[in-house]
C-alpha cells in the first residue's frame, strides 16, 4: 500500500424494526427524523459548512452509510457517540416513534 493513501472512516447506521413499520407514511417518517438527527450532529462537526458538502453519505433503505472522508478515526467514533446519544434521547422521549 502506498504511503500516501488515506484511510476513510466508514460509518454505517441501520434503523432496528424498520421493516416491522406497516405503511409507507410511518417508514418516511422515521427515516425522516433520522436524517434531520444526522444533519444535527453533524453539524456539531462541521460548524458552518453544510455538513453534505462535507461528508459523503448514501442511504441503504432503512439507514445509512456515511464515508467521512474529511475525518480522522477518532472524529469518526465521537460522531458515533454522539450519534447514538441523539438517538437515545429522542427514543426515550418518544417511545413509540
């Protein structure tokens, strides 16, 4: 492998039960709410910048696989922390979302 290559973190989010969702209307919104919660933590990272300019993310259906080419591993797990903190909160707050 050459010296100048760069490894890319590689993060990947899958939505649990998603497809336990019974109508088209409650899969979009839940894959709604996941992708303003990924626009807010990633706006943490980014500050200004519009954070899909920054980072390179692709849905999978029921989640997403986002390759942080501008971040270094540990940037790339504190992203994953804080992430699944977001997450959390708001499943606890809404238990039935």
């Amino acid at each position: 492998m050459s010296d100048n290559v760069k490894d890319i973190p590689i993060v990947s989010i899958d939505m649990r039960g998603f497809s336990l969702l019974r109508n088209v209307p409650e899969q979009r919104a839940s894959l709604g709410y996941l992708d303003d919660v990924l626009f807010r933590v990633f706006k943490q990272f980014t500050g200004y910048q519009d954070p899909r300019r920054v980072f390179v993310w692709q849905s999978t259906g029921d989640g997403y696989f986002i390759a942080m080419n501008a971040s270094s591993t540990p940037v790339a797990m504190r992203f994953a922390v804080d992430l699944e903190s977001a997450l959390k909160g708001h499943n606890k707050q809404q238990p039935d979302f």
